[in-house]
C-alpha cells in the first residue's frame, strides 16, 4: 500500500488493516460472539470459555478434559433444572464416521464449535455439560443467561443499480467477514471492476479490494444471476466498514453498494461460515471425468452424471444451434415420459451476453409460460434457481454444461426428489428459445417419448456409443408460402399447429410455441384491412382462465410478439391495442374476445416435413371444437391506425402475425387494376368473353349464373 493511500484512508480501515479488535477498540482480543460462560468444573479436568456464536453454534475457548471416562459426551436439556439425564447429544466431531457419535476424547486447551441438535436453538436449552451417559455423572456445565441474545445474520438492501446492468437480491452479512450476495447481475464488460468496500458516506478511490468468490483478486468477470459468497480481507470485518460496492479502479466509477449500519450483531468470523458459491467455474482445476453416460434423441443429446452426497453432478452436451435450448430432467410422471409435472434443467448459451446458463424449470402445463402457469423457471413463478452452474463450453456446433443440483431441495412442488437408489424416469428436449431467452415449444421429433430411466447412484453406467462431433447436420426444410386474405370482412380465428420447420418460425423469424392461429383455416395469413371499414372475428381460442394450454383470448396490437397479459405494467403502456382488451372499474385490463375452444389437432403424428404445400399438410389435422359459443369480436379500423398491425394471443406469446392496413379504397382500386390487365391480356376476345372474365374474377357465383 503507497504512503499517499495510507495516509488518506479512513481510519476504521486503517486499524483494521493494521491488526486492531474486530469491534473497533483498541484490544487484540477476539470477538468469539455471545458470552455465556466459565463451564464449571466438577471432574476429569473440565475447563473452557463458551460464547454463542448464533442461533445453532456454541463455540468453547480452550476446552481441556483428560479422556479417560468411558462415556462421556456434550450434552444439552432445557426439561430439568440442572444437567440429568433427560438431555440431547451434541456429536463431536459433527462430520464423524459411522452409525454412533464417539466417545468425547482429550483436549488440551482446544478451541472448539458444537453445533446444535437439529431444530434447536440457543434459546431453547438452558444448560450445557460434559456428561457420562454410562454412570448418569456431570463433569462439567455452564448455565445459558436467560435473556441471551446470540448473534444473527443481519440481512442488507440489494445492490443500488448505477451501471453496467449491477442487480441483486437482498444481501446479508452472515458473519463479521462473510458476506452473501443473492441473484448477482453484471455484465462483465468493464476492464478493471472489484468488489470494493471503505469508510464515508459514498464508495471512492480510497478503498479495499475484496477477493471474489473463489479467492481471487481477478477482476470481475460477468454474473447472471448466481448466489455468491465473498470474505472481506484478514482483520477486516463489517464493523471497519461503511460500505460494499463493485468499483472500476482505472475510471474510478462506482456501479453500485450497498450501505453497511453500524448496529450489526453478526456471528463472529471464526471459519463456522462455510464458502459456497453458484458461479461458473472461473479458473479452477478441470473437473474429474464422469463415468456414466446415456444419450438421447437420436444420440444428439448425452448426459454425463455423479452422485455425491446431497447432489448429483450432471454433464449435459447437445448438438444445438445458439438460438436453441437443451433441456433434461425428471419426468413428471414415474414409468412413462411426461412434460406435466416434469422438472428440468434448461441450458443454453446466450450469444449477445456471452454467458452460459443452467435454469432450474419446472412444468405445470403443455403451455408458454405466463408468469403463473406453463414451462416456466423457477424464478419466475416464485421459486429459486437450485442449480448451480460449474462449467460450460460451446465448440463446433455442441454445447456442453456442467452443473449440479441437490437431491432433495425446499422446494417440493416445483422440485421433485432425485432418488438415492433406485431408478427414476428422465426427459430431454431440444427448442428454440424466446424473446426471454426462455424455453419455447420444441418440434414433435425433438422431445423423449419413451420410457427412459436412469439410477443416479449407479457407477460405471456408460452407454454412449457415439460422439456429437460428428453427427451431422439436419436437412433444411424450405418453409411454405405466405398465406394471405384480402377483401374479407368475417373471419373466424382457431387454434392450430405452429407447422414445425416449414411454419411460423420459418415464416416469422420468431421462435414459436407449436400452436399458432389459423385464420379462416390458414396458418398465420398475412391479412390485409382497410380503414374506415369493420371486421368482425369470430374467436375460439378457449375461455377457461385456469387452463392456460387452452385460453387464447385474441386481440389486435402493434407488437410483434403479443403477451399482452404477462407484461408488467410499464411494458403494456408503451404496447399499442387496437381491439380485443378493456379495462375494468380499477382501471386493470382483461381481454374481451375469448370464446369456446376450438383446435386443428394432428390424426397421428406432426407430419410437417411431408409436404411442399400447406394444404396437403391440412389433410391431416381434424378440428375438434368444445361445445360453446365463439366469441364475437368487431373491430372498426382507424384512420391513425398504423399501416402493420398484428393479431396476437393476450396470454402468451408469437401466435399470431401481421395485418396490413390500407387506405379506404386502395384494395377496390387494386382489384380494378387486375381486372383492367387481365382484360388488356385478352385483346382477341369478343366482348363476350371478356365480360365473362371480368365475372369470374369478380365471383365464381356470378360467372356460373352467366354460363
């Protein structure tokens, strides 16, 4: 450290970073959290100090005991007075092998942590001894103060949110150097940012670095959500400071902090805080090779795995395009494949960021997510991200993520249990990905229909025959024909199918769903309108709000992906609707044009890559309708109404596509034009003839009454 910054730094940091108590004072002593007491000594040469470092841990400074009883154990009870034997065990060592905790050995002076029974707290013992279960003898006890108060994490407010896309969840410092930062968004892009924490009222140059998650005093790279934890510098702790920030030393530039108050009563910083971290491998050792391997559809998918302990390590590779995903995971159903229910990982590579992703999903529905219901991460509906991402690399067309995730998380909805022996169902899929860099529907083709299980306990389980490297490439498919509709003024608007790699994405460049509107039993015709004039849609896109795979209300709007009802409010003032929402007493929108259900639903299979033409492809759907009425939808169109427009779903996303609006007239005078030429093509003719020609294009109707 340069004399100039020594002699500018507040003085906090400066005694901090020269040795002085955690507290501030002026003592060396420790800070070991809580006093409790002088454990008394009654036998075998019990001594030692006890502190509450927090709720659960009891930390005893210079514990001695000789070792030679023959049943000895820590011991705690809060059902009697004093020590008895109506009391709870405290293993010591905690991480002990076998089925039994052993027998208390020596110590001499040793500093020591005992962790709680699980359940219970500080406050709920009043007592804590050395006892021999065998002879129901006390060697030793303290007593717990009555009014104690052990220390607690204290939890901050997230990240101010200044530059370079900083964001995070609430922080909380869980001991007096360790600190947990929740959800952590950055985007990686500036040359020389590191954590960063000082005195005053504002971070500035005059601070400390503070090492990443893994140690290291690199700069930052990017975070796209990941939970980490970081620990301030040796004698420093969050009573020295008076801020944490993400600093860009070279500019000087603060991205963001957060405030650190002055009346934290955190658990002391003495190693019980274990490290853990969400983050990307960011230049560890590689990871060992693992020896389980299966694949799936049609072996463009392989998934490696390891059990350890509470989680399993999974490798998931996939021969996928950047804008697509590759999902696996549990099956939502034991025995069969099933996407209801299912929980899964969904992994891709987001190419304008540069980051890699692993996102914990859950399934409630074969529909888009609408921020309640559908395939839908985690996060969004409420739930927590309990994948952690450990490494990934895009080479020659395959991606490859590694991440683990537990077994058993808190989650029992949204996660379901991954088994520690025995089999259970999996699922895979490969999609487009969204406008959310979330998952889209997948092609018939490209999802697990069989019944695949896997035992995550087994060793050695390497069935994979093939590599990914050398699959090749699937044939392109040449997309149908723009359907179009003019001079119509009743429409009906159904559900169907998207038409798989020769439809709506194809046609669109949007990624889409599997389901899209048919219009007049066309996939997404281009329509075209004209002002002045009404038209009048008759909907079944299905009005049972609870089921979102079948509630399609339709409405007409200037954005090209639709999704009126899932947007936040800001989002939906700068969306332009034409037809199809309202707004209640409140002043809250809901749609308006719902009506029965009706769908072109597939004879057999999705057999979208058989044929050229759409209209051969609608030969093998059939329409099933629920019984109902449709719902009526009229829409006059303006005279500022812009000259694009499209009819979209309000509940979900890229079903619908454009509408063209045309002055009063223009499509008249259009039809006159082509009326003109055609007559103009036929000059030897008779006027007979030519009459007739005019009549069938006019009507078919009428040139048959002619003949």
């Amino acid at each position: 450290m340069d004399l100039l910054r020594v002699l500018l730094l507040p003085a906090a940091v400066l005694l901090a970073a020269t040795g002085s108590d955690a507290r501030g004072s002026n003592s060396r002593k420790p800070y070991y959290g809580k006093y409790i007491g002088t454990l008394a000594s009654y036998a075998h040469g019990i001594e030692g100090t006890a502190f509450a470092v927090d709720e659960n841990i009891i930390f005893i400074e210079k514990f001695s005991y000789d070792g030679t009883a023959p049943d000895a154990f820590f011991w705690v009870g809060n059902k009697t007075p004093r020590p008895s034997p109506d009391g709870d065990l405290i293993p010591y060592p905690e991480d002990f092998k076998g089925r039994d905790p052993p027998v208390l050995k020596a110590h001499n002076k040793t500093n020591l942590f005992l962790k709680l029974p699980a359940g219970k707290k500080i406050k709920d013992i009043k007592w804590l001894a050395v006892w021999c279960r065998r002879f129901t003898v006390n060697f030793g006890d303290v007593f717990i103060p009555v009014n104690l108060q052990a220390p607690k994490p204290r939890v901050l407010s997230e990240f101010k949110r200044l530059a370079h896309g900083l964001r995070s969840g609430n922080i909380t410092v869980l001991d007096a150097r360790t600190i947990y930062i929740p959800n952590l968004h950055y985007d990686g892009a500036a040359p020389d940012a590191y954590f960063w924490v000082g005195n005053g009222t504002e971070p500035g140059p005059w601070g400390i670095k503070v090492p990443n998650e893994v140690g290291k005093l690199d700069p930052l790279k990017g975070y796209q959500g990941q939970d980490i934890e970081i620990q301030l510098p040796e004698n420093i702790t969050v009573y020295d400071i008076d801020w944490l920030a993400m600093w860009c030393v070279t500019y000087h530039h603060n991205f963001g902090h957060v405030n650190i108050p002055k009346d934290l009563d955190v658990p002391p910083a003495l190693g019980q805080t274990k490290i853990t971290t969400s983050s990307p491998d960011r230049g560890t050792d590689s990871a060992e090779p693992l020896s389980n391997c299966r694949e799936m559809l049609d072996e463009r998918v392989q998934v490696q795995w390891s059990m350890h302990d509470d989680l399993v390590e999974i490798q998931l590779s996939a021969r996928i395009r950047e804008d697509q995903y590759v999902a696996f995971g549990l099956s939502g159903e034991q025995g069969r494949a099933s996407m209801v229910g299912g929980d899964v990982v969904v992994a891709y590579y987001d190419a304008k960021a540069a980051i890699f992703h692993a996102d914990d999903y859950y399934m409630s529905a074969t529909a888009q997510c609408d921020g309640r219901n559908g395939v839908c991460p985690d996060k969004r509906i409420g739930g927590q991200n309990d994948v952690i991402l450990k490494s990934a690399e895009r080479r020659n067309g395959v991606l490859t993520v590694r991440y683990t995730r537990p077994l058993v998380t808190n989650e029992p909805i949204k996660d379901r249990v991954i088994p520690r022996h025995g089999e259970v169902n999996v699922i895979a899929a490969i999609g487009p990905l969204n406008s959310r860099n979330e998952a889209n529907s997948h092609a018939a083709p490209d999802k697990t229909t069989e019944d695949i299980r896997i035992d995550f306990s087994r060793r050695n389980d390497h069935q994979c025959t093939n590599s990914l490297y050398t699959n090749q490439e699937e044939n392109e498919l040449a997309p149908w024909p723009t359907q179009t509709i003019h001079n119509e003024n009743t429409l009906t608007a159904r559900i169907g199918p998207a038409g798989g790699k020769r439809g709506y994405t194809p046609i669109t460049g949007h990624p889409s769903w599997g389901i899209a509107w048919w219009i007049n039993d066309k996939l997404i015709p281009e329509i075209t309108v004209e002002r002045g004039q009404t038209y009048t849609f008759l909907v079944e896109g299905g009005k049972d709000s609870t089921n979102p795979a079948r509630y399609h209300p339709f409405y007409i709007t200037d954005s090209p992906e639709g999704g009126y009802g899932q947007r936040p409010a800001e989002e939906q003032r700068r969306q332009r609707v034409f037809a199809g929402v309202d707004t209640d007493k409140e002043g809250y929108p809901y749609p308006t044009a719902a009506g029965r259900y009706c769908e072109w639903v597939h004879q057999t299979v999705d057999r979208y890559a058989d044929f050229d033409n759409l209209e051969d492809y609608k030969k093998t759907l059939t329409l099933q309708c629920d019984h109902g009425e449709p719902s009526v939808l009229n829409w006059t169109v303006a005279a500022d109404t812009p000259d694009e427009v499209y009819y979209q779903c309000y509940t979900h996303n890229n079903l619908g596509w454009k509408i063209h609006v045309v002055d009063a007239g223009s499509q008249s005078r259009r039809d006159s034009k082509n009326l003109s030429a055609g007559a103009a093509a036929l000059p030897s003719l008779g006027l007979v003839a030519v009459l007739a020609v005019a009549l069938a294009m006019a009507s078919p109707a009428l040139a048959a009454c002619a003949r």
